[in-house]
C-alpha cells in the first residue's frame, strides 16, 4: 500500500494555463443546470487532479463563499496550481464560452418562449438537474465514512438540513451558520482529542 505522500506525489495536476482554461471550459459547457456532478466526474474520477476528499472540502469552502460554487472552486484550484494567473486563467475559462451560449440562448428564448414545447422541454431539463445532484450526492457518501464526526453524525446533519431547508423552507443563511457552525464546532471538537 501506498504512503499518502506518494500517492500524492503521483496525483496528474494540470500542466498549463491552457490546460486548465480547456478543463474549466468543458466543465462548464457540460454543467448547464447544475455542475456539481460534473465538477466532481471530471476532476475527480477522469483527471483525477483532487481526491473525493479533498473535492468535498474545497466544494465546502466554495459553497460557503459569496458567489457561485463553481467559479469559487475553478478560483481556488486554478490559484493553487498557478497562482494569480492561474485563478484568472480558471475563472475565463469556466465564464467565456457560456457567457456567450446563454447570450444567444435568450435571444433564442425570446423569440421562442410562447411554444409549448420549449416550456416542456425546460421543465424535463429541471428534473434531470436534480437527478445528478442526487445521483453524485450519493456517490460522495462514502467519503463521510472518513470524515472526523464518522458517518452517522454526518448523515444526520445532512438531514436535519434537508428537512430545515427542503420541508420547512428556513433562511438557507441562517441553516448554514447553524448547522454548518455545529458541524465545524464538533469536528474541531473531535480532532482536538
């Protein structure tokens, strides 16, 4: 069995800014509703550039950041490997080439929002959404087997969330400061032993 610092050793990183704009820029051209599975398919199970740890965390941090998830990630990583440039090289690539398609496609939408059909069509596209965010959501399950509160603990905060934030419809703000604060307060708690 490998040491951590071995495998870490031979974890492939990006090689260039060019590299890293072309990912970013496919993964945003794939995520159109939702990238989160796509983030975590490409750079974690294709790339293999992070771990499903290590893609939890810095998905962690994105989320509680201002800003979408996504762009706050490709910043994070893209300044990791290259710095500055880096991080800028990450952010065009995951904005440039869907800004552009999101531009035509309401100019599309505009001319043809009244047939039915195109309605139809962005309800289904909605539902497939939300298919792959709880299709990858169960995929990272595994990982919070390693995680210092250990599963159970884990899984009862994601549901405690679930039911404030889904059922209940609570300020997201709010659940996060509180659940999110317990969360990190028991894990400190936790590795401090």
């Amino acid at each position: 069995m490998q040491s951590e610092p071995d495998a870490l050793a031979e974890r492939p990183v990006p090689r260039s800014l060019s590299e890293l704009f072309f990912s970013f820029t496919w993964l945003a051209l794939q995520g159109f509703g939702g990238v989160l599975t796509v983030v975590q398919r490409e750079m974690v199970e294709k790339k293999r550039w992070m771990s499903n740890e290590e893609f939890i965390e810095e998905w962690a941090v994105a989320q509680v950041l201002p800003g979408p998830n996504v762009i706050n990630l490709a910043l994070m990583f893209g300044g990791r490997h290259f710095g500055l440039r880096g991080a800028l090289v990450s952010l065009a690539g995951i904005i440039a080439v869907p800004l552009l398609l999101v531009l035509v496609l309401a100019m599309m939408y505009a001319h043809f929002s009244s047939y039915p059909g195109v309605a139809g069509a962005l309800r289904g596209m909605g539902a497939v959404a939300g298919g792959l965010i709880a299709a990858t959501g169960f995929k990272l399950l595994k990982s919070l087997h390693k995680h210092p509160l250990g599963f159970r603990h884990c899984l009862a905060l994601g549901l405690v969330c679930f039911v404030a934030v889904g059922l209940m419809r609570l300020p997201l703000v709010a659940v996060l400061l509180v659940l999110g604060g317990t969360g990190v307060a028991l894990s400190y708690r936790k590795l401090g032993r």
